[in-house]
C-alpha cells in the first residue's frame, strides 16, 4: 500500500470521489452508534457531525495482528453501505495492515519503521488478537520478533493503543482452557498506556471508528469503564436492551429451535442466551447495517462474546443468572404519596388566622393595665370627670391603651 | 292538715329514690365494666386467608380477579388508560400488589393487601349505626342502609383499607368482603382461586393459623422473626400473613395484641356509660342546684321588691 | 332616673378602681340598643354566610364530598369535623363551665355573665353541628338515629352525633329560652304576653331539672369527642395518644370554656363601650387557671407514667409542638395564679385569650398535626372548606351581634338597665316614627 501523507479528512474525500451522500450517510450510523458518550457524534444531525470530522486530520494508524482470526478487520470491511472499505482510508490513513497493505516482506517491514518514525508518538496503535506469553511468547513472531516485543515496541510509542477484539482486550479464543500459549489481552502487558478495549467477537465497526475519529477530531477518548471498553458501547446488558425483552417479562420462551416460539421470535433465555451478563450494544446496533443481523435477531442465543468472565467459558446452552431481578417499575410502592396543598387555600387560611392574632393583639392592647380598672375599655379618660375612689394601683395611666 | 305537703313527700321520696337509684347504678357499672371489657374471640366457623409473601411471584392474577368478581372497573388511571394499574387500594381495587424493594441491598418482596378482617375490628367498633359489623363467617361486611358516611372507619382502621368514594354522590364506602357473594357457588374468593402458586389460600381461620405455623416449623430461619402476623395484632386478624422480611417493610404495622375497640369498651360499657354514670352525676348535680336554686330564687325575689323590676333568670 | 335616659348613648362610666367590698358592676344583662345591627362589619359577616351556605349547598345537594375538600383516605377527616366540631365545641362549652360553677359550686356572681356564655355556646353547637351535616357524605340515612336497635352505643360518634344534636336542640334551647321570653314581656301583642305569662311560671319550675341534665349531657359528649381518636391507635402520635384523652378533652373543654367566656365577654365590652367588671372577671379567671392546671397535672402525668417525656424532647417536629402547646397552656395557669394579674384587664383578655387558641389547639392537634397515617401522604383543607369554615364561624360572630341587640344578654350596670327600661317603655308607648327616630344612633 502506497504511503500517501495524512491531509484533513475533508481533502481526502475530496480527493478520492466519495459522494457527499454516503459520507453522510456514515456519519448517521455512527451518531446512531453512540447515541451518548461520544463527543463526535453529539450534534443534532448528520450535517453538523461530518463538518466536524471533515476539519479533523487523518489519524495516521498502525494497526497490528497476533494471535488473531483477523475478524475484527473483516467487520470493518464488510459493511454494506456506504462501502465502507472505500471510505475508511479517507478517514484514516491506515500506515501498517497486513491484511490489506499491498506490501510483503521487507517492504512491510520498512512501512511499519517508517511510520513509525515519521508520526512518533502521534499515531495510534490499533492490536487485534491476542498475545501468547509462554516461554518467552515464541507462539507469535513477526519478522522474527516475538510478539511481546513487537508490542512495547510499537504501542510503546503510540499516543493511544485500542485493542480491538475479545483476543486483544482479555485474550478472546486462544485464551480458553487450557490456554496452551498463555495468551493474554493487550491491558495485561501494558500497564501505562491509554488502551481502549473493544471486545466482542466481532465487535461493531462504528464502535472503533467512533474511538479513532473522537481521537482525530479533538484528541480524547471517550469515556471507559472499568474494563477500560468506552460506556458509550459498552455501559448495558444486551438483557436490558433487547427488543425481545417482552417476550421475557411476559414469560414466552423459545424450548427448542424450531419450536413455534422460535418462529414467532420468542425469548431465548431458556436456550443459554447470556444476554443478561453481557455488555455490549450489539441489541441496538447490528451487524452489515441490515436491521436484526445479530445474533438474538436470527434466533442464536447470544453468547457473551465480549465478556471475559463468559465468552468460550461458560457452555453455550448454560442459562445465565439475571444478576438484578429487579421487578419492574409497575409495582406500587409501599407507601405512595396522597393528598395535595392547595397553595390559595394556605394563604387564606394563614391570613384569616393572621387577622385573628393581630386583631386579639390589638384588642388586647386597648384593655386597661391598671389592676382593678373596670372603665369601660378603650375609651379615653374624659378631661372633667374625676378620677372617682381610692386608688390603688398606679395613677390614671391616660388612656386605657 | 298534712304533716307532710305533698310537695315535701315527693321530694323526699323522690330523694330517696334518686339516691337508691344511683347506688345501684354504681353497682351495675362495676359489674358491667368488668363484662365489657373482655377480648372478643374470632366465631368458631371464622374463615380467613394466609398469604405468603415468599411464595408470591406478583403476576397480579389476584388483582385481575378480584375486579371481576366484584364487578369494578379496572383502575387505569396511573398508566393513563394503558393496564390495570393501581398504586394502592382505592374504590376500584379491593385487593392490591405492592412490592417492596431496596436498592441499596437488592431485597425485594410482593405483598397482597386487603381487609384484614379482624377479629375485634375498629372499624365495627367506631361506626355509629353498625354499617360495618361483622356479619357471617366473621367477615367485616359493609351495608349501604345504616352508613352515613361519617369515614370514622377510615380513621379507626390501623391497616387504612376502607376506601370512600369522594367523588361520587351516593359515595359507598369500598374494601374486600371475601367475595361473600358468590362464597356459596365457589367455595372461595376470587383472588385464592386463581392464585398460580397458593401463596394466597382460603379456608377457616383455625386451620390457616395451624397451616402457617406448621411452615414456619419446617422451615426455621426462613421466616421474619419465626411468627405469623394477624395471629395476635390488633386481638388477631382473619387474614394471617407470613413473609421472609420484616413486616413493616411490608407496609404491615406494628401492632400491640390489645385491640383497640377494647380500650373504648372499658370504662362501663353500656350500662356505666350512659346509664349509670349520668343518672350519678344528675343526683349529684341536682342536689347542689336544688341548694343554689332556692338562695338565688329567695334573692331574686328581693330585689324585685327592692327594684321593682322583674329579674333575670 | 338620669335625665341621660334622654340621650341613647350612655355615658362612659368615670374611670373607677373596684374595691372591696363595692357591690359588683354588673349585675345584669342589658340590650345594646345604641349600636343599629347592619353595620359595615356585619355585612362582610353575612357576605361570608353567603359565600359558605352557597358552598355549603351545593355541596350537600348538588356534589359529593370530593370535589370540594381535599379530603382523602389517608386524612379522611377534614376541618370540619376536627375544626368545627371538635374544636370549637370546646369554646362552646362555656355554658357547661360557667354553668356548673355559678349552679353546682354556687358561685352567684357568675349569674350576670351566663347568659353571653348561652348564646356563645348555642352558636359554636349550632354551626358545629352545620359543620357535622356538611362533612357526612350520606346524610340521608342520618334516620336511622330513630331506630334504636340499630345503634352502637360502642362508638363514640354515635355518642357524638346523638347528644351533641339533643343537647343543643333540647338543653341550649331551653336554656337561652328565658331571655327570649322576657323580650316578649314587652310584646304588644296581647297572645303572646298571655303565652308568656302562662310559660314563664312553668320554665321557673322546671329550670333546676332541666338544667342539671344540661350540665349531664355535655360532660358526656365533650369526653366522647376525645374517644374519638382513641381508635385512631398507632396514627395519633404517642405523645397525644393514651386511653385517657377522653378526660383530658373534658377538661380542656372546661378551660376553653371559660377562656371563651371571658374572651366574649370583653371584647364585647371593648367593642360596644361597656365598663368591666373585674371581681366577676376575676373568679372567671381563677377557674379557669384552676381548672388549667388541673389539666396540666393529668396531662403531664399522663405523658410521664407512659414514658414518652423523652419524645418531647426530640426536638423533631411533634416534640416542639408539644413543648409550645404545654407552655402555651401553662403560661395562663400561672400568671392568673396571681391576685393582681386577676384583677388587670389586659392580662385577664390576654391569659384567656392564650388559653382559648392553647385550648383549641390542643383538641385539634391529635386529628391532624399528630395524626400521620404514614409518610407521603399531606393534607390541608381545600378553598371551599375553609370558606365554609369562615361562614360558619361568621355565622357565630353576626347572630351573637345580632343577640346583643336584641335581648338582654351582655351584662352591664344597673344604670344601664334603668336605661334600658325607659327605651323599652318608650318603644312600646310610641308612634312608629318617633321609635325611628330613637333607635337608631351609634
């Protein structure tokens, strides 16, 4: 593959006759990707997403292979529409692939040391598949180097390593017992790098180019969880996001494959389906852009292909346990809230009683303070009249006030 | 002449008669307020339900049932018209399912709620005209010619469950009855027979009361607190429940074993209250006014010759 | 008789300071003649009547209960039953108070205020009972008080809405009864003086008969309406609930009863320009201070034996709440402990004053502040209820003026009555536009 140097995404496509159309196109499914989470495609439409990417710099990426099925390559290029194999190399200018560079041997070889040395410390390192750590990791070499080495190597000088893939972010396939090559996830070797898994068997193309093109455009990378797998793809059960979730709820389940259940798309968690253990986004966003290309959608029990703790260990048809039987929100609570303040009624009852204490306090006021007084109350001593009797308490206080 | 006028005669009899009378009175109260104040046992044929909390899996077939047997109209206000959805008992709902969860530890429990059907119930205890009395089979029935709609039953009931439809004219007053009206042609209510799992069962008192201590027998630990509640809450309920979490929780109050009407009770019942004690405090009061009346009359008639305008009375 | 019979304003008594022995000011009850009925104040007084009997009948004939209250099942009982009818009924017992102590302890000087105390009590009765017929929501099996088999005698609304109607009917009636009749004495028609003349002997000799039950009755009902809540159990807050709050309501009552009575008295005093008369005012409120404190002890005691004294001390809502009604309660028991504070007009008003609001508060309290069927839930009367409240209350204040003006019920010197005499024997004697002519001054 020629060496082109990276312009703006915008010239490259400019360049290379992509239509408008299908680059928009593109960057409506990447907004439906990552419908939160993801800077890039948080704008109001398509326009305003491919504006942003068309001033973002082509990220030069490297993108290695070990122990590998190559699968998550193939889940790039095989969308549909738009080709996206077309379109990836004006979004990115992919240095190093071996899969599709043109180059072989010594020529790769010198591709990689170039690239290398050219965008240093700005490229990102893209690892897909696994990497074998027994005795010495001579299980993968590549160009007589042992994949170990490769690794610090290249994503040693990356600005951002993604491992993409179940076999890069935790091992994947060749790390199921007995584990003969003692493969591990990149995450496990590299232990000061910003590395974003994306895990999955494959896992969904616009999830990675979501990663790479947020990198391009300002530079950050999405927010991750504790696996390190960006929340935007990766925050949810396939349980809780399910369109056959009511199926479930409602008690309707497939018991055998073909069965009428089966047919009518009935809930697979009687036939092992690990949806409700597994993250992933796979129930929102499918596969080829054909709408229920997924594995629950033609009617497979999902098999938690990104989760460590479930893909290629737990047995297929193993039911899973829901960790959270949270009934749903229909119930009524205990106690629920009655009765309601009428704000108007408030005021006048608060003024009536206002005006009942103010009022006894100034008829309170106008009774005599003089012990033994018994004038007529709040009527003022007339300058004739005599002040009658022997007066004990205090002398004629003026007014009776 | 008459030694006595008659007048005089009568005054002393009538003393006298005043005072026998009290007495005895005093006498009939202490007896009466030793009866009244007894604790009411459940009837011996007493039916009743026992629900358990850990065996419900609210499906809510209960709440369904319970509307078409009584012949309510769903309440689909809180859903806006979508499911029957109610958030409480109300007018519409005799029987309801709440469920109890929290979040910080993940607990959860469904629990059914209803009449209770007490044994010595306050709500029968504080009606004026007997509306609410406890008619067969022990269960608290509702009858539209006595209420006047006063809701005392409201404010005595510990548990909240009589309902008053405030919005209508002819307002009745709403709670569960057991489905008394079709217990001849179904043997049970609605809400037990359709329950899928028999955490709701119907039967006599007695027999539920064993049933559920045999289950907290078999299963100790697993239980709050080892007890079946409406055994003696409130002088017991006829509705027992048995649940794996604490009953507060449940919306289920704590609840001494004394029930409440029998506070009221005491105190003389009927007798001391309004017969003996008033007749004690007119005698008493009678004689003292009696005194006053003469001095006040013989001043009365001195001022009016002083004044000579009549006086005031 | 003083020339000033010509004049219809009575002079303003010569400020004088009561002495011992010195025969009381008031020695009986006299007419405000001065004062015409319809003034400003009382027409916004019939304006609210009007606003609350609209209400109040569309209520009962047209709608149900819900539409104008903001009652609901966790506060089933609103402020009519709580307000109206438990609270206010304490004000009217004044009747019961001051009727037991000038009839049962002989304290005579208390005759010349018994009949404001009447007409006070047979006006908080009569809207509390107007109350009581707007808030039942099926008033018309209210026949059913006819049956007797169908009564529960068990429960203490029964007791309530039986003899709360027969004591005011019947006892009230009876009793507000003979200044009624002396006005007719002076009737010009010559049917009704022979009435009068034939009633006025028979109610002489039946009063004491009558009259003891009157004082039977309300100890009855007073002490029912604090059963009432009894049955509420672990709702009303332990600080107010305990199986004695039927007594406690009983000498409550008797507090507010006379506070009310002095509170009346006085104002009305202020309001239509009549001299005091402290020795009566006085007795009124050592009674009412013994009969205060008596409360405070069965209170406190209560508290104390059931061990809740810690709850109020909580410094939570209901804690505060009790220490200011308690204070506010014992503030007038001490300080009308003291002679000269008896005898000091703006301390009596002011005591008595406090201890009505106290008193009510009190009888109140247990029905809505403390009751708490569980959290969530609020309630606070709806626009239609508190003005049907303030109509009724309107209702008191515009017929007792109306009373006032028209029989001799608010007690006043014997000058006054000399007075009061000579306007009569004018009114009867003259033309009809010299009677116009004299009636009507301010």
């Amino acid at each position: 593959m020629a060496y082109r140097k990276p312009g703006t995404i915008g010239e490259s496509l400019a360049r290379s006759g992509v239509s408008r159309r299908d680059f928009l196109e593109f960057c409506a499914r990447l907004m439906v990707a990552a419908p939160a989470g993801l800077a890039i495609a948080s704008h109001f439409g398509p326009e305003a997403v491919a504006k942003e990417l068309a001033k973002a710099r082509r990220p030069s990426v490297i993108w290695l292979h070990f122990q590998d099925c190559t699968g998550c390559t193939e889940t790039l290029l095989r969308t549909s529409k738009p080709d996206i194999g077309t379109l990836l190399f004006d979004l990115i200018s992919l240095d190093y692939h071996e899969t599709v560079m043109a180059a072989s041997g010594k020529q790769a070889e010198a591709a990689l040391r170039d690239a290398m040395t050219e965008n240093a410390g700005k490229y990102v390192c893209v690892v897909e598949g696994s990497i074998p750590t027994k005795d010495h990791g001579v299980y993968m070499k590549l160009a007589g180097r042992p994949a170990l080495e490769v690794l610090q190597d290249v994503a040693g000088r990356a600005a951002a390593v993604i491992a993409i893939g179940s076999c890069a972010s935790w091992g994947g396939v060749p790390s199921s017992g007995p584990n003969p090559t003692g493969a591990v996830g990149v995450d496990a070797l590299l232990k000061d790098k910003a590395i974003v898994n994306i895990p999955g068997c494959p896992p969904n193309p616009y999830t990675f180019l979501g990663v790479v093109l947020q990198y391009a455009t300002n530079g950050t990378l999405p927010a991750l969880d504790a696996e390190k797998r960006p929340l935007f793809a990766f925050d949810r059960y396939i349980h809780d996001h399910c369109p056959r979730r009511a199926h479930f709820d409602a008690g309707r389940f497939t018991r055998e494959f073909g069965d009428a259940g089966h047919r009518q798309g009935w809930c697979l968690y009687q036939m092992g389906c690990k949806g409700p253990i597994t993250h992933a986004g796979c129930s929102t966003r499918h596969f080829n852009e054909i709408p229920d290309v997924w594995p629950i959608g033609i009617g497979a029990p999902c098999v938690g292909c990104t989760e460590r703790t479930v893909a290629f260990k737990v047995p297929i048809f193993e039911k899973s346990e829901v960790p959270t039987p949270m009934p749903s929100a229909l119930y009524p609570e205990i106690r629920p809230e009655t009765g309601s303040v009428s704000p108007v009624a408030t005021g006048i009852a608060g003024t009536v009683v206002g005006a009942v204490l103010g009022a006894a306090y100034v008829a309170a006021k106008r009774f005599s303070k003089v012990a033994g007084d018994e004038a007529v109350p709040g009527v003022p001593l007339p300058p004739s009249a005599p002040a009658a009797g022997k007066d004990k308490g205090s002398g004629s206080g003026g007014k009776g006030v | 002449m008459v030694l006595l006028s008659r007048r005089a005669l009568l005054r002393r009899v009538g003393g006298g008669v005043g005072t026998a009378v009290a007495g005895g009175a005093v006498a009939l109260a202490g007896a009466a307020g030793a009866e009244a104040a007894e604790v009411r046992q459940a009837p011996a044929d007493a039916v009743g339900m026992l629900y358990d909390a850990t065996k419900c899996i609210g499906c809510k077939a209960c709440v369904a049932e319970c509307s078409k047997v009584n012949g309510l109209a769903p309440d689909t206000a809180p859903s806006n018209g979508l499911w029957q959805m109610p958030v409480d008992l109300d007018v519409h709902t005799k029987n309801v399912i709440k469920l109890y969860a929290d979040p910080a530890t993940g607990e959860t429990s469904y629990v059914k709620r209803q009449c209770m059907h007490c044994v010595d119930p306050s709500c029968v205890s504080a009606c004026p005209f007997n509306a609410l009395h406890k008619g067969d089979l022990g269960i608290v029935e509702w009858d539209g010619t006595r209420c006047i709609g006063c809701r005392y039953c409201e404010v005595a009931c510990p548990f909240e469950i009589p309902k008053f439809e405030w919005n209508q004219f002819n307002p009745k007053i709403v709670k569960c009855e057991l489905c008394r009206h079709v217990l001849d042609r179904d043997g049970q209510p609605g809400c037990t027979r359709v329950c899928p799992t028999g955490a709701v069962i119907f039967g006599r008192r007695d027999g539920l009361l064993a049933e559920a201590k045999q289950r907290v027998a078999a299963r100790p630990g697993v239980y709050h607190e080892d007890r079946v509640y409406g055994e003696r809450e409130a002088g017991g309920t006829q509705v027992l429940y048995l649940s794996r979490v604490p009953f507060e929780k449940l919306g289920l109050p704590a609840l001494s074993d004394r029930a409440l009407p029998a506070g009221t009770r005491h105190g003389g019942g009927f007798l001391g209250k309004f017969v003996a004690l008033p007749i004690v405090l007119y005698v008493v009061f009678l004689r003292f006014f009696r005194r006053n009346w003469r001095v006040h009359e013989e001043e009365v008639a001195r001022l009016k010759a002083e004044r000579g305008l009549e006086e005031q009375l | 008789m003083a020339t000033s019979a010509a004049r219809s304003v009575p002079l303003p008594a010569p400020r004088r300071v009561a002495q011992e022995g010195v025969i009381n000011r008031w020695q009986r009850g006299v007419p405000v003649h001065e004062v015409r009925v319809v003034t400003p104040w009382f027409l916004f007084l019939v304006g609210l009547f009007v606003v609350g009997t609209v209400l109040g009948l569309a209520r009962l004939l047209g709608g149900a209960l819900g539409p104008f209250t903001a009652m609901t099942d966790a506060y089933a009982w609103g402020v009519w039953k709580t307000f109206n009818v438990m609270a206010l009924t304490a004000l009217g017992s004044g009747a019961l108070a001051v009727g037991l102590a000038s009839w049962v302890l002989g304290r005579h000087h208390l005759h010349t205020v018994m009949r404001t105390a009447l007409v006070t009590s047979f006006l908080f009765y009569a809207t509390g009972l107007l109350g009581l017929l707007t808030d039942v929501g099926r008033p018309w099996n209210f026949w059913n008080i006819l049956l007797p088999w169908r009564w529960n005698t068990e429960s203490a609304l029964w007791e309530v809405s039986f003899a709360m109607p027969v004591y005011c009917a019947l006892f009230l009636l009876y009793e507000n009864g003979p200044m009624v009749v002396e006005r007719l004495w002076s009737s010009k028609n010559d049917r009704i003086r022979g009435w009068v003349r034939m009633w006025h002997p028979r109610i002489r000799k039946t009063y004491p008969f009558v009259v003891a039950g009157a004082y039977v009755a309300p100890i009855l009902h007073q002490s029912s309406l604090g059963a009432l809540m009894v049955l509420a159990g672990h709702k009303v807050h332990p600080l107010w609930q305990t199986d004695m709050l039927p007594i406690l309501y009983l000498v409550q009552a008797l507090v507010c009863g006379f506070g009310a009575v002095i509170v009346v008295v006085m104002s009305s005093c202020l309001v239509w320009r009549r001299p005091l008369d402290v020795k009566v005012l006085g007795e009124l409120a050592d009674l009412m201070s013994f009969t205060t404190i008596a409360w405070l002890v069965l209170r406190l005691g209560d508290v104390i034996v059931r061990g809740r004294l810690g709850d109020a001390f909580a410094m939570d809502r209901w804690g505060v709440l009790f220490l200011l009604e308690t204070t506010a309660v014992a503030i007038p028991a001490v300080v009308m402990r003291f002679a000269r504070m008896r005898a000091t007009p703006r301390a009596v008003f002011g005591m008595a004053m406090l201890a009505c609001v106290a008193g009510i508060a009190y009888r109140f309290i247990p029905t809505t502040l403390a009751y708490a069927p569980g959290e969530g839930s609020t309630y606070f009367p709806a626009v239609p209820e508190v003005l049907i409240t303030m109509g009724l209350v309107a209702i008191v204040v515009g017929v007792f003026s109306i009373a006032v003006k028209r029989f001799a019920v608010l007690p006043a010197p014997l000058e006054s009555w000399y007075h009061s005499v000579e306007h009569d024997r004018r009114l009867s004697a003259a033309s009809r536009s010299d009677a116009h002519g004299h009636a009507d001054h301010d």
